[in-house]
C-alpha cells in the first residue's frame, strides 16, 4: 500500500475539507471517549479528542490509535490543554508536547496547542510537531472578548493550519466583535473563532457565515467541555447547523434570564417544518441598549420579547401596532428592510383567541387574577371584545390602577363568593415551579372556563381544583402556542405549522415535569440539582430529538 496516498498521512500535502461541527470528545478513560466517537462517527466524522481529561493522556493515545485505523474517514484532533489554560492537563508544557507527537504518531491529522504552550516550546519544537501533523494555534479568553487583534499578532508568529481564538461573551453584543474580527482575518489565515457562556450562543452559530471554519459541540448534553457548549444533536436539529448560510434570518427570544424559554424549540421546529430559512436563538439581554445594538448589527430580523422587557422595549421602536400602543407592552419586534423596528403584541390574541373559540365574550363575567403584563394584556384584550372585567390581585394598588386605565372593575377577594364567572383568567406565578399552591380555594372556583395562563407544569393545583369544580380548563399552552403562531405569520407571511408547534411544547412540558423529581435508588423521590446529569439533559432538546422520530 501507498502509505502517502492513505488520508491519515496526508494532512501536510492536502489541504483537508473539514466538516463544520467537531464534536468534543471527554470520557473518564479512552474506552468510554471511543464508544462516543463510534456511536457519532457516521452522522459527523470530525471529534476532538481531549486527551487531559484522562488520568494517563500518552497511554489513551495509544488505545484511541485503533479507532483512528478503523476510520480513516473520521478527521480527528488531540488535544491535551494544561491547566493553566483551562484544560485538565497537570504536566509542563515539554510533557504537552510529548503527548501531542504521540498522537502525531498514531496517526491523529490535527493537534490542538495552545498559544502559551507554543511561546514555551522552542520553535524548532513546534515547527517538528507542525512537520508531522495539522496544527491547530488556540487561545482561550475565559473572562472577556477583548484585544482580538493583539492576541492574533502574538499568534501570527507561529505558522499553523487553524486559528481559533476563543473568547468569552459577557453581553450580546461581544458576538458581533468575534465575527466582524473572524470575517476580517478568514480572508488570509483559515480561522475558527467564537464566544463562550450563554450569551455566546449567536457566535457559535453564526461565527460560521463570518468565516469561521468551524464550530464546536459537545457529544450529548451534559457533556460540554466550554461554558455554553450545545450538544451536536441540538446544533444539527434545533438549530440546522449543516443549513445555516449568508442568507439565513435570524430571530431570537430576548429577555433575562431566558436559559428556560421554550421558544426556540417551538420557532426552530416551525422554521424547519416550513422550510424557513431562518434560525431562532435564546438571547439573554442584560440591557437593551446591548440587545438593540445587535438588532442592527447581525442584523436580527425579529424578536420575541419576554420579562423584564415587554413594556421597556416600547421606546426602541419606530412604531407599533395599535393593540401595543393600548396595552403598553409589546412581544414581538420586526426589522424591516430598511432598519426600522416595529412592535406588536401577539399575548392578547394568546388569551382572548381561546376564550373567544369557546364561549363569547360580549357581556361575559371574566375575572383576571393578576396585575402584571400577562394579566394587562387579559383585561386590555377581554375589555376589547366587550367583557366585563374584574381584577384581583395581591397587591390591590396596581390591579385599581389597570382597572382605571382599563374601564374595568377591581374586586377584592373578600367579594369573589358575591359572582358568578364564566371565565377565570389566571395571570400569577403562583403554581409556576411545581409547588403545590393555588391562588384560589375550591369554593372560589365559580366560573365555567379556567385559563390557567401558568405554562411550565402540566397540571397546577389550580388545574386540579378547576377539574374537581367541573369547570373546563384551557391550558398555557394554548396561549403559550397561539402567540408563537402569530409571531411566526408576522416574520414569515406564512401559515404556522400548529400542531408541530402544539406537540413539541406538549412534550417539552412533560418531560420537563417528569426529570423535575427523579425516583432515587433508595425508593425517595428527590428533585434534580443542576450538577445531576437527569437534569443538565435539557427537556427542551430531548422534546425535539423525540419530536423527529
Ligand atoms: P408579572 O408581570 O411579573 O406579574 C406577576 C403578577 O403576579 C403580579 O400581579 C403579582 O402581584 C402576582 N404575583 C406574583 N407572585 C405572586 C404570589 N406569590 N401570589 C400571588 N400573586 C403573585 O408576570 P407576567 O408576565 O404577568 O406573568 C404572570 C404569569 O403568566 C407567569 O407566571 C407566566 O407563567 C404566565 N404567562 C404565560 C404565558 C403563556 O404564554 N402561557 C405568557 C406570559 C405569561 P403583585 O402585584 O402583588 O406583585
């Protein structure tokens, strides 16, 4: 055999196609890494291999040397990061660069070395360790995105196959720093670049259009090996990672914080379902003068709004609709063409929509329990259609004030027993994290429908109590699905794909309910923390994943 012509001892002669996602591969010992490189290698043959994460980096390099002879199709990086640079390597930089010939040897096309590790070698060192196989140069900025252009001279000294600078998003708008920084260098240099944390999300996907060869993802949830990592499946189904091009739109859920949201699985399903080329992402805004400074620079064609933002975002706009302008609130955002923001509010047609589909409302007794914006828009929405409108609250100073602004009528709740109802409106968080409260007894349950707005559990104590009562419940979800098919038609003049949308919010909902309590070995339930591995699987992602098959 021609040991030249064999892929794994061509990466100094051929320039290699590599594909646009490496999965990061971490694993208590090789066995383990292997098993998740053999269970990936068909749907995305390209891994990093972190070789610090094992208790003994040479020795696994030697075992992982049979996966690579058994795949010459898969394109394969070792990397062995110290700890001084955020890896998990105890050793000097001279045992760094041992490891990393040794998976030069065994046939690796690409190491990974970082920029520190380079400036204490000798140079002849590297340049023997980039004689032999694909290097790739990194840096990583685990506070900050800042001196880009410092950091890439100081790199430039070293002549390496990739680039990859990797810096940390402390607000939104250091996602448009790394790519302008990106599309600026890709010109001359092959370069990888993105932003870690939550608010690095936009540049782990989009760094891709700006130039960057490509991106990161970790093998399953839960198994990240930077902050803000996302598991390859969600990249290539949530956010079709494989479609995202220059033409691609953008839109996103802003809001603070928005980890939890269900938005991007509901738009990213209805996007896909309708052959939309768009993307939809989770923004975590920590102000809005960050958020709108992306709006213009991405740009972002369309936002959902959420808390704390419905009733600030108003000022940022360049107009709105009338039922915005009425409410005082907006959810939704548009970019037109030539920049200018427009606002609508598609939560009043959430709630009166399935009031409406059910019983009419010109006349109709509806209490609305609740004073913030869900319940502003209820009363604002219901006043609308000709409801008589009662407000309760716990606090009584804010549901008098939207009882004037609205021409609707505060009731205490020493008064409820006084009514009949046909619709009870909830609009609290009570109920909202699983407890076992209700904002009602079961006597004050006199009304024939009960909107419980609260969307995160299946079924609340107020659902429970509204079923005893006879009373007919309709569901969060109903709102929750009803906005996000008006937002969907206002971005894309398209009908909505509902039940695709209904089903994976459904699901989400379920699984999310399920993994909250966990029955433990010991026959206890026990609630998930955040470090447990049940809980890091988001709901979210495994909803989609069930969603495709
Ligand atoms: P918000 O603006 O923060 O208003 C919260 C309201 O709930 C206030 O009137 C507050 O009363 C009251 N409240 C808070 N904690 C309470 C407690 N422990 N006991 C009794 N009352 C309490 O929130 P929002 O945006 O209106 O959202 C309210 C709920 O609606 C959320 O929990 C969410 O689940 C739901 N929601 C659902 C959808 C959907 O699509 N299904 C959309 C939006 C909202 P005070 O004035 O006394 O503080």
């Amino acid at each position: 055999m021609n040991t030249l012509a064999h892929p794994r001892f061509a990466t100094r002669s051929l320039p290699i196609r590599v594909p646009r996602v490496c999965v990061a591969l971490v694993g208590a010992d090789p066995g383990e890494m292997i098993e998740k490189a053999e269970s990936l290698v068909r749907e995305n043959p390209f891994f990093e291999f972190r070789l610090d994460y094992l208790r003994d980096p040479a020795a696994g390099v030697t075992k992982i040397r049979r996966f690579l002879e058994m795949h010459p199709e898969a394109i394969c990086v070792a990397t062995c990061r110290r700890a001084v640079n955020g890896g998990k390597f105890k050793g000097s930089a001279a045992s760094e660069l041992s490891v990393l010939n040794k998976a030069a040897a065994a046939g690796f096309q690409f190491v990974d070395i970082e920029l520190e590790t380079a400036q204490a070698l000798k140079l002849s060192e590297y340049e023997h360790l980039r004689s032999r196989v694909g290097v790739i140069l990194s840096h990583h900025d685990f506070k900050a995105t800042k001196k880009l252009d410092e950091t890439f001279d100081r790199m430039r000294v070293f002549v390496a196959d990739f680039y990859k600078l990797i810096s940390t998003a402390t607000r939104l708008h250091d996602n448009v720093v790394m790519m302008k920084f990106i599309e600026d260098k890709s010109h001359h240099h092959s370069m990888v670049g993105m932003c870690m944390g939550e608010q690095g999300l936009m540049s782990r996907l989009l760094s891709l259009r700006a130039g960057s060869v490509f991106t990161f993802a970790a093998a399953s949830p839960g198994e990240e090996t930077a902050p803000g990592q996302i598991a390859f499946r969600t990249l290539r189904d949530v956010y079709r990672i494989d479609q995202v091009d220059a033409a691609t739109r953008v839109y996103g859920v802003a809001g603070d914080p928005v980890s939890h949201s269900l938005s991007p699985l509901v738009m990213n399903t209805a996007f896909r379902r309708e052959n939309v080329n768009a993307v939809y992402l989770a923004l975590h805004a920590k102000d809005l003068d960050d958020l709108i400074q992306c709006v213009r620079d991405i740009p972002i064609s369309g936002l959902s709004i959420t808390m704390p933002y419905k009733e600030s975002i108003v000022e940022y706009l360049d107009g709105t609709d009338e039922v915005t302008q009425r409410v005082g609130a907006c959810n939704t955002v548009v970019r037109a063409q030539n920049g200018k923001l427009f606002g609508f509010n598609t939560d009043v047609a959430g709630i009166v929509g399935p009031l409406q589909q059910r019983t009419a409302l010109e006349g109709a007794k509806v209490l609305v329990i609740g004073a913030g914006g869900a319940a502003r828009a209820a009363v604002f929405g219901l006043k609308e259609r000709g409801a008589e409108v009662f407000i309760m609250n716990r606090t009584p100073a804010p549901a008098q004030k939207l009882a004037k602004q609205a021409k609707a009528k505060y009731i205490a709740r020493a008064d409820l027993k006084k009514h009949l109802f046909e619709a009870i409106v909830h609009a609290t968080p009570v109920g909202m994290n699983g407890e076992r409260t209700s904002p009602l007894r079961p006597e004050e349950i006199r009304a024939k429908y009960v909107f419980e707005l609260v969307y995160s559990e299946p079924e609340t104590a107020l659902v429970k109590m509204a079923q005893a009562a006879k009373a007919q419940v309709i569901s969060g979800t109903e709102m929750f699905v009803t906005q996000a098919v008006r937002q969907f038609e206002i971005w894309t003049g398209k009908p909505a794909p509902v039940a695709d949308m209904q089903n994976v919010v459904h699901q989400a909902i379920q699984m999310r309910a399920r993994s909250r309590v966990t029955p433990s070995t010991n026959g206890h339930s026990k609630l998930n923390g955040t470090g447990s591995k049940t809980a890091a699987r988001s709901p979210v992602k495994r909803a989609l994943e069930k969603a495709r098959k």
